[in-house]
C-alpha cells in the first residue's frame, strides 16, 4: 500500500488512492512502536481531529511504501 505523509492529526500516513481528488474515506495510518498499524478514515480526522476513532489493523509498517 502506498502512503504519504499528512500533519493532519499530529503526523499521519494517508493511503494513495487512484484518483487524483481526496474523497474522505481514504484510510489514515499512525504506528506504534513496534511498528503495528491502526487507522482512522479521513473525514473522520477532518471533522472531529482527536477525538476521531482509530481502527486496529493487521498491517505492519513493512507492509507499506512511503512516499
């Protein structure tokens, strides 16, 4: 999965889509330290910035390319 870097949120990951225009349900990434994945969508973030909901994800930060 390709991602690139937002400050939204004090630093996320936003997942690339094919179009060219954010639509809001694009998955945003954070990680822990061990390098585990949860995510949160982004009109979530947009509209409710801490207090949105996080998702735990079976991903792990190798599993991503950073862009």
């Amino acid at each position: 999965m390709v991602v690139k870097f937002s400050t939204l949120a004090g630093g996320v990951w936003i997942e690339v889509n094919a179009l060219s225009e954010r639509t809001g349900s694009e998955r945003c990434f954070r990680f822990d330290n061990c390098g585990n994945a949860e995510y949160a969508f982004l009109s979530d973030l947009s509209e409710n910035g801490d207090r949105a909901r996080w998702y735990g994800h079976a991903y792990k930060q190798k599993d991503f390319l950073f862009a």
